[in-house]
C-alpha cells in the first residue's frame, strides 16, 4: 500500500527539524491528542527510530474541562503502546496566572513542557503548530496593532529557559494532519475550545479565515504565513543591530568621564550612514557593511557610537539611531532595570523614546515593576 502524501509530508518535515540537533538526548513531543499533535507523535516515532534517536511525548493535563484527567492518562497509554518513551501525563494549575485564560493555559504549559526537558535531559521538545496556526496568529496581531514582532507570529525554533522548542509543521496544513491521522487509522481528540467562540482565537478559525478564503483564495494561507517568516527575518536583523548598539563600547573618542553632558542637539551626532566624531563616514554605502553574501557583516555600522554611558545611555547617541533600532535599544534597556517584560508595552517604550526625541523637561517616565527613568545631563537614567 502506497504511503499517503500527508504522512509522507510530516515525516519529512520532523526529519528536517530533527536534523541540527545534538545526538545526545531524546526529543519530546507535546500532544494533546489533537490531530496535529498526534500526527506529529507517529512522524515522530517513525523518524526518531530511524535515526537512532529516542522520542518520548508529554501530554498536559490543564484542568480546564471535565474528563480532562482521563483524557490525558489515556493518550500516555496510546503513547506507550506507540512506542513513545519516556511517556509523561503532567498536571498544571492555570487558576491565578497573569493574563487571560488563553494566555494563563499558555504559560502553564509551556513550562510544564520545560520542567519535562529537564527532567528527560532531552534535546528539544516539538510542538504541533501548523501553517493554519501561523495564519491565524498572524491574523490576530494585525487585530491588536502589533509590530513586526507580533506579526513575524511563531518561530520554527526559539529556546524556553534553555530548552529548544521546535515546530516542524509550519509548512504543513491542518487538513494534512487530519488526513494523516485518518490515514494511519488513529482518532483524534476534538478539543470543544477550537470551537469556542468566547475564544478569539476560535472565532478566527471558524469565521475569518474561511472569510478570506472564499474572497482571496487558498493561497492567502500561505502568503499569511510568508509574512510572518519575512518579518521574523527583519525582525532578527533588527534586534541584532538594536544588542550592537546597546553592547558598543564607548570607544576611542571619548569616555564618560569627558563625555558631554549637555541635553542640546550636537552637529557631529554618530547615525547611520552620517558622520562620524572623527569625520569619517559611516554606511555611505549600501554595501559598506554587506558582506560578500549580502548580509550586515557586523562592520563599522556602531564605531562611534557610546549609546552606554556611565550608569546610563547617552542621548546624543539614541538619538542617532534610527527609530526602529532606538525603540528595540530603550525596549532592552528597560529589561535589564527590572520592567518585566509582560507588562512592558509599546506605550512605556513610546514615552522612553520622548525623552530622546521628544524633550521638553518631562518628569521621569514610570515603568512596571516600579522603575522610573529621567534623562539628566545629556543621559537617560534611572531613578533611584
């Protein structure tokens, strides 16, 4: 019997996510049960043996639903008889978390998932996020006016408290997983949230997407989840640039001890592709700081630049980054003082950045967590 294209397609994709990683230590997959969460389990199984690689599952037990105890004890039990191991059926309370319930569920599990790594010592854990997943998330960002972070919507790999989350089926549909599961015989569990419209995330799945389908085509799925790879791919040049900015030394020029501390506008400010305290020029070229590839080569894009200025950042220098980068730079900053990164919106960035571009003797900005800023003396500083 020929190999059905579905369970051809996901098998491929978890031996391309499997691929980088290091030998040692199996991987775990999180699964509820759901179609593409168990699609992901037997891909797994059947690859990981192949490669000489243990697969185990974890399945999270959120006590949101009747029955939900059961239910997670008996996908475990399909995980053995699966050839899964190890195998682990995890409790997790949601009550009293921050945020929603999505969002409570959401850090719940994800740390249950993390504990579980370290438990296992397993070399990553994989998710079963699909491309219809991405479309949606990038849907949902758009609703509440994200930036280029929100929309660049789920990495294929991002580290949780040292663990690697992987999601191998970003470029799989959700009807593949279906007919995967269909095809190897296995049933999935139907989770009453998907369809839950107090859930906006439901609402989307059942109205706006079939909306835009039947408007724009099949193809808007995928042209949704191309987005959301190019802006991650902005998205990581950016705050590459933004950590350079806010690492770079105080360089050759001066040091804080000399370093001017009045808060009126200086002619020889560093910014990209200006000129430098020195005179030289910076990124006159569009090709002054590519390498041979194309990429930002990590080059002269920063000298001159003393964003770090004693206990603070100077002005003078923020104000010479462009505002992409100047935003990511206070964003970080405002983490290192203690603002937790939850609570710390676009809002608190957008009054850090006034101090810089917006000066008109305001009064120390307030952060969550309790932290304050001031700029003082040509610097931006916080308040103790």
């Amino acid at each position: 019997m020929a190999l059905a294209p579905s369970v051809a397609a996901i098998r491929v994709a978890v031996r391309r996510a499997l691929a980088g990683l290091p030998a040692e230590g199996p991987v775990l997959v999180a699964c509820s049960g759901g179609a593409d969460s168990l699609a992901l389990a037997v891909a797994t199984a059947f690859v990981a043996s192949r490669l000489g690689r243990q697969a185990g599952l974890v399945t999270v037990d959120h006590g949101l639903q009747a029955g939900s105890a059961e239910r997670a004890a008996a996908v475990a039990e399909w995980a053995g008889r699966a050839g899964l191991a190890p195998v682990e059926a995890v409790a997790v309370t949601v009550a009293g978390r921050p945020g929603g319930p999505e969002a409570a569920a959401r850090q719940a599990r994800y740390q249950a998932l993390a504990d579980a790594a370290r438990r296992h010592r397993a070399a990553a854990v994989l998710l079963g996020h699909t491309r219809d997943d991405q479309a949606e998330t990038v849907l949902l960002a758009l609703a509440r006016g994200a930036g280029p972070r929100g929309l660049s919507a789920m990495p294929a790999r991002r580290d949780l408290a040292g663990v690697p989350l992987l999601r191998p089926l970003l470029d799989v549909t959700r009807a593949q997983t279906r007919d995967a599961c269909a095809a190897l015989g296995l049933a999935p569990w139907q989770d009453p949230h998907n369809t839950d419209p107090s859930y906006a995330r439901a609402r989307v799945r059942a109205d706006v997407l079939p909306a835009l389908v039947a408007a724009l085509g099949e193809g808007v799925l995928d042209n949704l989840a191309r987005t959301a790879r190019l802006l991650a791919a902005d998205t990581a040049a950016l705050d590459a640039l933004a950590a350079a900015a806010l690492a770079a030394p105080h360089g050759p020029h001066s040091s804080p001890s000399d370093a001017p501390r009045s808060d009126a506008p200086r002619s020889d400010a560093p910014r990209f592709g200006g000129l430098l305290p020195d005179g030289s020029r910076t990124g006159s070229r569009p090709s002054d700081e590519l390498s041979p590839d194309g990429c930002w080569s990590g080059g002269p894009l920063f000298d001159g630049l003393r964003v770090r200025d004693g206990g603070g950042l100077s002005v003078v220098a923020l104000a010479g980054l462009p505002g992409a980068v100047r935003s990511r730079v206070l964003h970080a900053w405002a983490r290192e003082l203690g603002a937790p990164p939850g609570a710390l919106s676009h809002r608190h960035v957008d009054a850090l950045d006034a101090l810089v571009t917006a000066w008109r003797g305001q009064g120390a900005t307030a952060l969550p967590g309790g932290v304050r800023v001031c700029r003082r003396g040509g610097r931006l500083l916080p308040v103790d």
